[in-house]
C-alpha cells in the first residue's frame, strides 16, 4: 500500500506546476485586457469642427457610438468656416477660428504649432511647452507659478498680427533679427509687418472664444402613471364663454396606440428543481398614445326666420299727390250727336280741321 501511495504522490507533483502556470498566464492576460489603451506618445488632441479637413497622420476612435478623429504629430489642420476645437491629451485645449490653416508638432514632451492663416486660442492647464510659429514670429507661453496660461494668437483681415496674453506671458521673438521681447499678463499688442519696433497697444483686435464642449446627458425613460380623479379635474380646462372653440386635429390613418411592456428580469438556479416566478405586480404597462386636444363647441339654437310685418309707409299731403299724380282722361261722351261728328270725321278728316 505504501508503495502504490508514493507511486500515486509522484504522479501529481508535475501537475502543481502546470496549474500554477495557467493561472498566472490567466491573470497576464485579465490584466492586459482591464488595462486602457493609452494613446500613442505622438497624440496631440481630440479634434471637431462642422467644416474642417485633416491631413497628415492621425487616427479615428469610436467614443460612445461617434467617431473621433485624433491629430497627431505631423497633422494639418485647415479650417473652411466657423470655428474648430482640439481636446489636448495633456489636458486644456485649442480653439481655432477659421478660415485658418496650421500643422502641429508634439516632440520631446513640446507641442508645436505652425499657424499660416487665422487666429488660435490656446488654454492650458498643466505644464505643456507650446511654441506657436508664424512665418515671422515666434510666440512661447509662459507661466506665472502653477497658474493655467490662457493667449490669444492669430492675423487679422489686413494682416497684422495680434497677440494676447490673457493669464501668463508671452516671450514674442521675431525670426530674422532674433529680437524677443516678453508681453506680460493681460497684455494685448499688435505687430505690424511682423516688427517688433512697429508694436503698438491694441484692445480686442481679433477675437477667438474658446468652445466649451457641451455633451447633453441621455434622456431617462419615462413611465406613465395612471391619472387620479383630482389631477384629472385639475387638468381640465374652464369654459370660456368668450374663447373660440378648438378644432381636433385630424389623426394620421392608421394610428394606433402603442403598448410596451416593462418585466422583471428572470432568475434561473440552476440548483433549484423549480424555478422561482416572478412577481406579477412588477410588470408595468405603458399606453403610448396622442393626446387629443379637449373639443368645446359653443354657440345657441336658432328657430326657423320670421317674417317682420311692414309696417305702411306715411301718406303724403293730398296736395303734394294731387301734383304729382297725372290728370284721368276725360270720359267719352255716348250722345248721337257725338257719334255722328266723329262718324263725318273719320270721312272727311280735312273738314275737322
């Protein structure tokens, strides 16, 4: 017996092993999943616009059924209208009002941003180095302590440059003579032909507001509940002697109500010989229907028309009739002279005369 048991206790050994190497490949592979994805180190930021084109590299992600287009190192951006928004990964963001047309850059930990037309607005939270470049002028935001730095960057209509350092600095350097020259907070400048000597004070020459993504939360169902007698009555309009009666809209064909109905979800045990019922009460009904407008006709019973009696007219002044009534013809006379005169007349009419 002895021998068999160690023969059996041998037979296992190997088997500790290969199951401690199957659970630790599982956990490695649960963890590899649980892990996020972390973007690539070149990302710069989540863009959106209602007329933008990109170009260069960059990389679509699905974010709650939307597709997102991710810019990153190497991306141009041209604005057509409106205006544009760049979420950063670092935290803070860039709004870009167009026409404008930039590249953006990300090396070393820098974010660099190569502006041609337009204007950009840029806000950041933590400390990301931003170097905007023009064809003339570099501008690099600088922070006061730990304080977000919010400025402004961007051309005008005729051309001139505007710069605004709305929370930090802003060290400007022009490019060929390699003159620099640092605005300070609340600063707002303009530079013409991209001269540091030509600078003169501006006061809201550009202007590019940052967008704040609004993200309207997902509308909760509704369940209707039966109407008590009191909300009913409530609810029920007064009559209005003097309101025009309402017309019911005429209801599409073939309109129906809707019902949908809401149950408990089911329970299996699979160690239960009968399973368990759920409870009626917990079912809920909806009647999804169009509420008509309630119908008020107004108005009175008429009987058939009676004729009104005239009255007679006033007689006028028996001289007044008198006068405009024509004379009656004298009546003819019947006599035998008088039919015997009339008799030689119709004979001889020249006698008459």
């Amino acid at each position: 017996m002895t021998a068999v048991s160690n023969s059996f206790a041998r037979q296992r050994i190997p088997a500790y092993p290969a199951a401690c190497l199957a659970i630790l490949c599982a956990a490695l592979i649960a963890t590899a999943a649980a892990r996020p994805e972390e973007p690539p180190p070149d990302s710069v930021g989540v863009i959106e616009g209602d007329s933008i084109s990109v170009s260069g590299p960059m990389s679509l992600e699905v974010v709650h059924g939307q597709s997102k287009t991710i810019l990153r190192s190497g991306s141009e951006v041209r604005v057509n209208s409106g205006a544009a928004r760049i979420e950063l990964i670092e935290g803070g963001q860039i709004s870009i009002c167009g026409p404008a047309h930039l590249s953006v850059l990300k090396s070393g930990g820098s974010l660099t941003i190569a502006l041609d037309t337009g204007t950009i607005h840029v806000h950041i939270d933590r400390d990301l180095p931003v170097n905007i470049y023009t064809p003339q002028i570099q501008a690099q935001t600088v922070a006061v302590g730990d304080a977000p730095r919010d400025a402004l960057v961007g051309f005008d209509a005729t051309g001139a440059m505007c710069i605004r350092a709305n929370r930090g600095a802003i060290r400007v350097e022009q490019q060929l003579t390699g003159q620099t020259l640092l605005i300070p907070q609340a600063g707002d400048v303009l530079l013409l032909n991209g001269q540091l000597n030509g600078l003169r004070n501006d006061s809201g020459h550009c202007a590019c507001d940052l967008q704040i993504a609004k993200s309207a939360p997902p509308p909760e169902p509704e369940v209707s509940q039966p109407a008590t007698a009191e909300a009913t009555r409530k609810n029920a309009p007064a009559a209005n002697p003097g309101a025009q009666s309402a017309t019911a809209a005429p209801s599409p064909a073939g309109e129906e109500p809707i019902f949908q109905v809401y149950m408990p979800p089911l329970i299996y045990d699979a160690k239960a010989k009968v399973q368990p019922e759920f409870d009626p009460s917990m079912i809920i009904l909806v009647r999804r229907v169009r509420v008509r407008p309630t119908l008020i006709f107004q108005g009175r019973v008429e009987g058939p028309a009676v004729a009104a009696s005239s009255s007679p007219k006033p007689s006028a002044p028996a001289a007044t009739t008198a006068a405009i009534s024509p004379k009656p013809p004298a009546p003819a006379s019947d006599s035998f002279a008088d039919r015997v005169r009339n008799f030689v007349r119709k004979l001889w009419p020249s006698s008459s005369s």
